[in-house]
C-alpha cells in the first residue's frame, strides 16, 4: 500500500503562526525559529547600515541597489524570510502592493544562529540557487566570520571569507570596503564596560 503524500504547508498554515515567530515554508514544512537573538539583529541592523549609505544612496559608492530588513519573499511555493535582501533597482524599480515579493532578490544576507543554521546552509541555500538569486552572505556573529558566495553554473561558488580584524571587500558589494568588526559593537574594545548590578 502506497504512503499518502506529505501534505505542503499553506499560506493559512503561516498566517496561523504567533506573531513573535518567524515562520517560512521550505519545501513544503512550515519551519518557525524565535526572533533572533541582540547578537543576530545588531549585527543585521549595522550590516545595512554599511550597505546603504554606498549601494542605495550612492553617498561614496555606486547606489543602484534597494534592501529591505525581513521581507517576506516567495520564491515559487518556498516563502523564506532572509534577514536582509537586496535588489538592483531596475530589477524592483516600484514598492510592491502586497507585504511580500515573489521576485527573488539578487543578494541576500543571511545571519546564521543556532536555531537558523542548519535551514541556512542546507535548503535555503539550495532554494536560494534554484530562484537565481546571485550572491548570499552567510555571516555567523558567534565565530565572527563571513563567507561570500556567487551563484556561478547554477551551484554556489566560495568568493572568500572574512574573519575579526579584516576587512570586508566581497562581491556585489566591493567597490566600497568595511571592518567586518564594526558589524559587532558589543564586541568593540573601546566600548564602556557593563553597568554592574
């Protein structure tokens, strides 16, 4: 006797979920992860701001680029929720109507955590690939490292890796640099110690 087929996750499925998770549906599951942790949304909020000023703006670099912080995209029956992404503007040139986009961005940045990192590095990544978007960014606050991958053939190809004390030049973004430091400031040495309590 035949097994029935799994049954994909809907969009009621998602909308069902409490609102202090995030949910996406990757190949057919309903995967929910808490929000992320200070670490993870720090080092979020100063990777865009390092990207905007240059890529969106253009003040000391190309502009041409507009990033948005969570959207919610749908990339064929697959909506993931990457922590930023980016579209060249010719490519997402009005705001779209609905509270998600079904087009696949050309860059996405993602911060790996525990509960993320297995999706991250597996079927999103893949997912990511199959959609055509063309460059990811895999950032782990924890360790302090950033690989820099470019979709080339269809499979992701290793650009480079930036750890503590370097700097980063990676592609799309390298026509202007940054210290992959400044995306940790809790870890910054000049930084005020703690309050003691």
């Amino acid at each position: 006797m035949a097994e029935a087929a799994p049954r994909w996750a809907t969009y009621a499925d998602l909308e069902a979920v409490p609102d202090h998770l995030v949910a996406e549906i990757v190949d057919g599951v309903l995967e929910t992860h808490p929000r992320p942790r200070m670490r993870h949304g720090t080092a979020a909020g100063e990777l865009y701001a390092e990207l905007t000023l240059p890529f969106r703006r253009g003040r000391g670099g190309p502009g041409g680029w507009i990033f948005v912080i969570e959207p919610e995209v749908h990339l064929g029956r697959h909506v993931v929720v990457p922590d930023i992404a980016g579209w060249r503007r010719e490519r997402l040139p009005a705001e779209p109507e609905t509270a998600y986009t079904d087009i696949p961005p050309d860059w996405v940045g993602k911060i790996l955590s525990p509960s993320t990192a297995r999706l991250d590095r597996g079927p999103k990544r893949r997912i990511y690939a199959e959609a055509g978007v063309g460059h990811l960014w895999l950032l782990d606050p924890t360790d302090g490292v950033l690989e820099g991958f470019a979709l080339t053939g269809g499979h992701w190809l290793l650009l480079g890796t930036v750890a503590r004390g370097e700097t980063v030049t990676l592609p799309p973004f390298d026509a202007v640099s940054f210290p992959l430091d400044d995306l940790f400031p809790f870890d910054d040495p000049a930084a005020p110690p703690p309050a003691e309590t």
